[in-house]
C-alpha cells in the first residue's frame, strides 16, 4: 500500500526566507502528484500538479520538482511572506487514479 | 459563487441520528469524492463515484453511505451517528482521473 510522509509535520519561518517542504512516498509508480494548500478551517485549493511524465512545475513563487525514482517530491516557496501560512498537502494518483494524501506540513511565515 | 458547495457547514447531532450531509457542483464534472478529515490523520477517502452510476467504496466507508442523484449532486449519510465519525468532511470533483481535484468548503460534525 502506498504511503505517503510529509516532512517536517510543522514548520516556523521568518518572512523573506526560501524554503521547502518534502513530500516522499514507497511507490513510484504513480500518475501525477498534486500540491495543496488548507486554510484552517477551509477547503483544500490546488496549487500544482505534476503528471508523472513531468519533472516539474511552476506558478509564480512556487515551484514543485518530483523525483519517481527516489520517491521524492519538493515544494519550493520563495520569498515566504505571512499570506503563505497554511497547512500544505500533497496528494498522488496511482493504478485507481483516486489520490492518497499526506498529513500536511504546517507553515507558519512570522514577520 | 462557489464552485463546489457543501451543506450544512458545521452540524452537531446526537449518536444514532441519521443525518445526510450535500454536496453540489457547477463545474461539470464527472468525478466526485467524499473524504474525511482528523487531525493528524490527513484526509481518508470515504466513497467516490466516477459518473452517475458508478459509486465506489473508499479506504473508510462503513458505517456510511452515499447517493448520486445527479451528476452535479454527491450525499453522504450517516445513517446511526456515533461520536467517532466527528470530523471534518470535504467533498471534492476532478473531470478526469489524472486532472485537479476541486475541494468544497467542508462541514464540521459533531457527534454527542
């Protein structure tokens, strides 16, 4: 069965920094994997997907890598700022297309 | 307005209460899921349906169950509530199988 860890579970950083957040699962032969962000209290909004053919993808200070073959994927954020502060989760599709999730790493931007 | 709607948001009801949670869609989509959601435990799916006959059991489905009376209606019953089944629960849709999932709004239950 897949399974799907996301480290660290929580994260304090201070505004400006670059960082990244990780996602890493056992299987490798997925279809896509997804990116999400969750306000609390809120529903779960997509920021990026990549389908396995991809390496990557980008939408304006996010980029998102996935490598398959060491069951890795990585959320980079620029330039954090306090709006960025949220739970991020990543979610992948395999042989039933129906996605697995991680539990989410907590981000907290301070200014 | 919302392209995923899901009513009620919040809900407290007493254990072995029926209670119907719904799920409405403008976007045209095929696929729709139910997941729930605790903390620390991520989302878990409950039951999808990937067109208007076509429902499927997810990792945690006993002790619900669902209807798909439209391709732009997804229900979730509880049909005897009890207090482990407090959580947060999300509906989401996707045209296809490898596109965006699109998540609602969630509704927070709380089993006495």
């Amino acid at each position: 069965k897949q399974e799907v860890t996301q480290i660290p579970a929580a994260l304090s950083v201070p505004e400006g920094e670059n960082l990244v957040l990780n996602c890493s699962f056992t299987d490798s032969a997925i279809y896509n994997l997804q990116w999400f962000r969750q306000d609390p209290g809120k529903g779960l909004t997509s920021l990026l997907l990549i389908q396995s053919s991809q390496r990557e993808q980008t939408s304006g200070r996010l980029n998102a890598s996935l490598d398959k073959s060491s069951g890795r994927s990585t959320l980079y954020i620029a330039a954090s700022q306090p709006g960025d502060s949220a739970t991020y989760l990543c979610a992948l599709a395999e042989g039933s297309y129906i996605p697995t999730f991680g539990r989410g790493t907590s981000l907290i931007v301070h200014p | 307005d919302a392209d995923v709607t899901q009513t009620p948001r919040n809900r407290i009801t007493k254990t072995g209460k029926r209670i119907m949670l719904e799920c409405s869609q403008t976007k045209g989509h095929d696929r729709m899921y139910w997941y729930r959601q605790d903390p620390g435990l991520g989302l878990r799916l409950i039951y999808y349906s990937f067109d208007v006959k076509d429902i499927n059991k997810g990792e945690i489905s006993d002790g619900y169950s669902v209807s798909r009376q439209a391709q732009a209606k997804f229900s979730l019953s509880l049909e005897s509530a009890i207090p482990n089944q407090t959580a947060l629960y999300f509906c989401a849709t996707s045209e296809g199988p490898l596109e965006t999932q699109y998540f609602g709004p969630g509704t927070r239950l709380l089993v006495l």
